[in-house]
C-alpha cells in the first residue's frame, strides 16, 4: 500500500506489470516503488502460509525429539 501511495504522490504509476520511471529530486525511485509493490503481494501469500509452515515445523520437531529420546536409552557405550 505504501508503494501505491507514494507513487500517487509523485504521480508516477505504480502496477505489477513492470517498473515505470518514476524520477523525484533527481533520483529515479521506479524501481523501489516496483520491488515495494511486488513484496506487497508476497506478504499476502505469507500471511496465510507461513503459520501453517511454522505449525507443521513445530510438529516435525515434537516427532524428532520423541524419537531421539526414546532412542537415547538404547544406545550402548563399547
């Protein structure tokens, strides 16, 4: 969104479709506003994947530790 509003400011477009000049004192932000825009986008994905990611990580990780500590008494020293 703060790609968005900064491009209206400048008046410069702003879309997924690629980078458009975007010149302010001097400096052509394009491409910032671009990369902000696009990230944008992969935030939303990641909202919605990453507890469910982050949830099977932590499942993952109970089975490993039950599994290590059951195995951690049958190990014999020579």
């Amino acid at each position: 969104m703060a790609a968005g509003y900064i491009g209206d400011l400048c008046g410069c477009r702003v879309d997924e479709a690629g980078v458009y000049p975007c010149v302010v004192m001097g400096i052509d932000i394009g491409g910032i506003l671009s990369t902000m825009f696009v990230l944008g986008w992969a935030f939303i994905f990641t909202i919605f994947i990453g507890p469910i990611l982050i949830v099977a990580w932590n499942i993952f990780l109970l089975f490993l530790w039950d599994y290590r500590s059951k195995n951690a008494g049958s190990r014999t020293s020579a």
